[in-house]
C-alpha cells in the first residue's frame, strides 16, 4: 500500500527529521506536502541515503503565512545599500549551483522516467486505492504515471489464490503477461493507468474506489472470478452501474456477452483495425477442411 507509516528511521536520516519536524515539502512526484520523515521512510530502500537528503533540499517548502516568512536576512538588512547590493549580485551564482547541484543527485527526479524494477509499485496513485488489497508483487515494467493526466484509468485484474502466481495467465508477479504493456500504452498517451485486483471479499469497497477513475480496463479471464469464490453476474451487474454513471468500461459486460472474446477479432475482420487473415473454425470439419 502506498506510504504506510511506520516507525521513523534511525541514524542519518533520523537526526535530520528532528531538526525539522514540523516542516513539510511538496513531493514533485505527487504534487502532496510531506514532512521529511515521512518523504523517506518512503523513499527508503529505494535510494540512497544522500540522494533522498539531496531531494528533500529541491522539494519546495510550503509557504508560510503571516510576515515571518517575508522578513529579509539581518546580514542583507545591516549592511549599506552598496554593499547590499553588491551581496545580493553575487550570491546566486553559489545558489544556482547548489541547486543545479541537487537536480543532479537527486535519485528520485533522475530514474522518474525509467520502468519500474523488480520490487517498485507504481499503481498507488494518483486516485488512492489503498483501501483495496494488493495482490502481485510488484509493477515491473510499469512507466512512472503522469504528474497530470489528461485521463485517469485503471486496469482490473483477477488473481485467483488457489492457483499459482494467481492463474495460468499471469507472470510469476501476479500481472497478465499484457497487463505492463496495456497500462504503458496509456501512460504514453498522457493518461495514468494503476493496476488493481478485484477480491470479491472488497466487492463494495471496490467499487467505491473506482468510481473516482474516468474509465477501467477490464482484464479478468472468464470463469477467473467464480475460481476466487466471487460472483461474476455480481460484477458485471455493478460494472454496468458504473457505466450509467458515465464511467467508461472497457470492454462492458454486455461487450463480453454478446460478441464473444476471440471470436470478436473474425467480426473486425474487414474493418479498418482488424485483420483479413483472422478466421475462427467452430467445429472439427471445417478446421480439417
């Protein structure tokens, strides 16, 4: 789940969060303010000491009311207007390398556009689906979601706990072997794509949190859900609620139902998107033919 908390984090970065404990900074990743504990005990394990303190000193500090914040440095203040200015001149080569500096070793900023490695979750935001249970290991693969995308979607999956790695469909992290490539093709488009699991027990909770989604991807094999001791015409009745809604749902239950899955490709055939070659055989004569 995304930025748990948990107890605070000693040595280095422990010091520095009693310094400031009451300070927070806006996370660029999220556009969220945090204090600095909380910044790295979630960045912990995932970058270095140095970068995460490197990272903090970027994030932008949250503006303070009142005129305390707009008071000038007493050194700035005593000297005469000469000098002052003459200060002024020649402080911000120091600190536009100090920042350049930052930008540089600031791990987080620097890896934010690679794929995800083995371990990383990408999928908890930006709608917050902590409330629903995580299934798969990781996102591996996974692009970093856009800062601000145009639309957020989200692709729901069905991990059956009886089978191994959640069914013969998956790769051994719990995801489609598709799943990474569908949600990347989103990403590309300026749209956010989190990976979510369907667990029947969460059925209302579920479906609380996708309403804040603008479409889902559906990607749960037939026959997966009732294998996890769900109700598929459950599910379905409810995905259809949300599409009353205005919420997009793709492909809809009544998609499914009524064109089939595979045999939905021989249909497109001849369309501008399909394929002529695509041919289904319906019984054992005609594929001998």
């Amino acid at each position: 789940r995304e930025r748990q908390r948990i107890p605070a984090p000693t040595g280095i970065l422990e010091a520095r969060a009693s310094i400031m404990p009451a300070e927070k900074r806006i996370d660029a990743e999220d556009g969220v303010a945090y204090t600095f504990e909380e910044l790295a005990e979630y960045y912990k394990g995932k970058y270095k000491k140095k970068a995460i303190e490197a990272y903090w000193d970027e994030c932008k500090p949250v503006k303070k009311k009142g005129k305390a914040a707009k008071e000038p440095e007493p050194k700035v203040k005593a000297k005469s207007k000469g000098k002052a200015k003459a200060k002024t001149k020649a402080e911000p080569a120091p600190k536009s390398k100090a920042k350049a500096k930052a930008k540089a070793d600031a791990a987080p900023k620097k890896e934010s556009g690679r794929p995800a490695l083995a371990g990383q979750y990408r999928s908890g935001k930006p709608v917050n689906v902590s409330p629903l249970t995580k299934m798969t290991k990781d996102d591996l693969g996974l692009l970093p979601q856009p800062k601000k995308p145009r639309f957020k979607t989200a692709l729901v999956g069905i991990y059956v706990r009886s089978q191994p790695n959640g069914g013969t469909d998956k790769s051994s992290n719990g995801h489609r072997y598709d799943s990474i490539p569908f949600a990347n093709g989103m990403i590309g488009a300026d749209m956010s794509c989190q990976l979510i699991n369907y667990v029947h027990e969460e059925h209302d909770v579920f479906f609380e949190v996708v309403k804040n989604f603008d479409a889902l991807i559906v990607r749960c094999n037939p026959g997966q859900i009732k294998a996890d001791g769900g109700d598929q015409n459950k599910f379905d009745d409810s995905m259809r609620a949300l599409r009353k809604q205005g919420i997009q749902v793709w492909p809809s239950p009544d998609v499914m139902e009524f064109m089939g899955a595979k045999d939905a490709l021989c249909k497109i055939a001849d369309m501008s998107i399909g394929l002529e070659d695509t041919l289904a055989y319906y019984d054992a004569a005609a594929f001998s033919a």
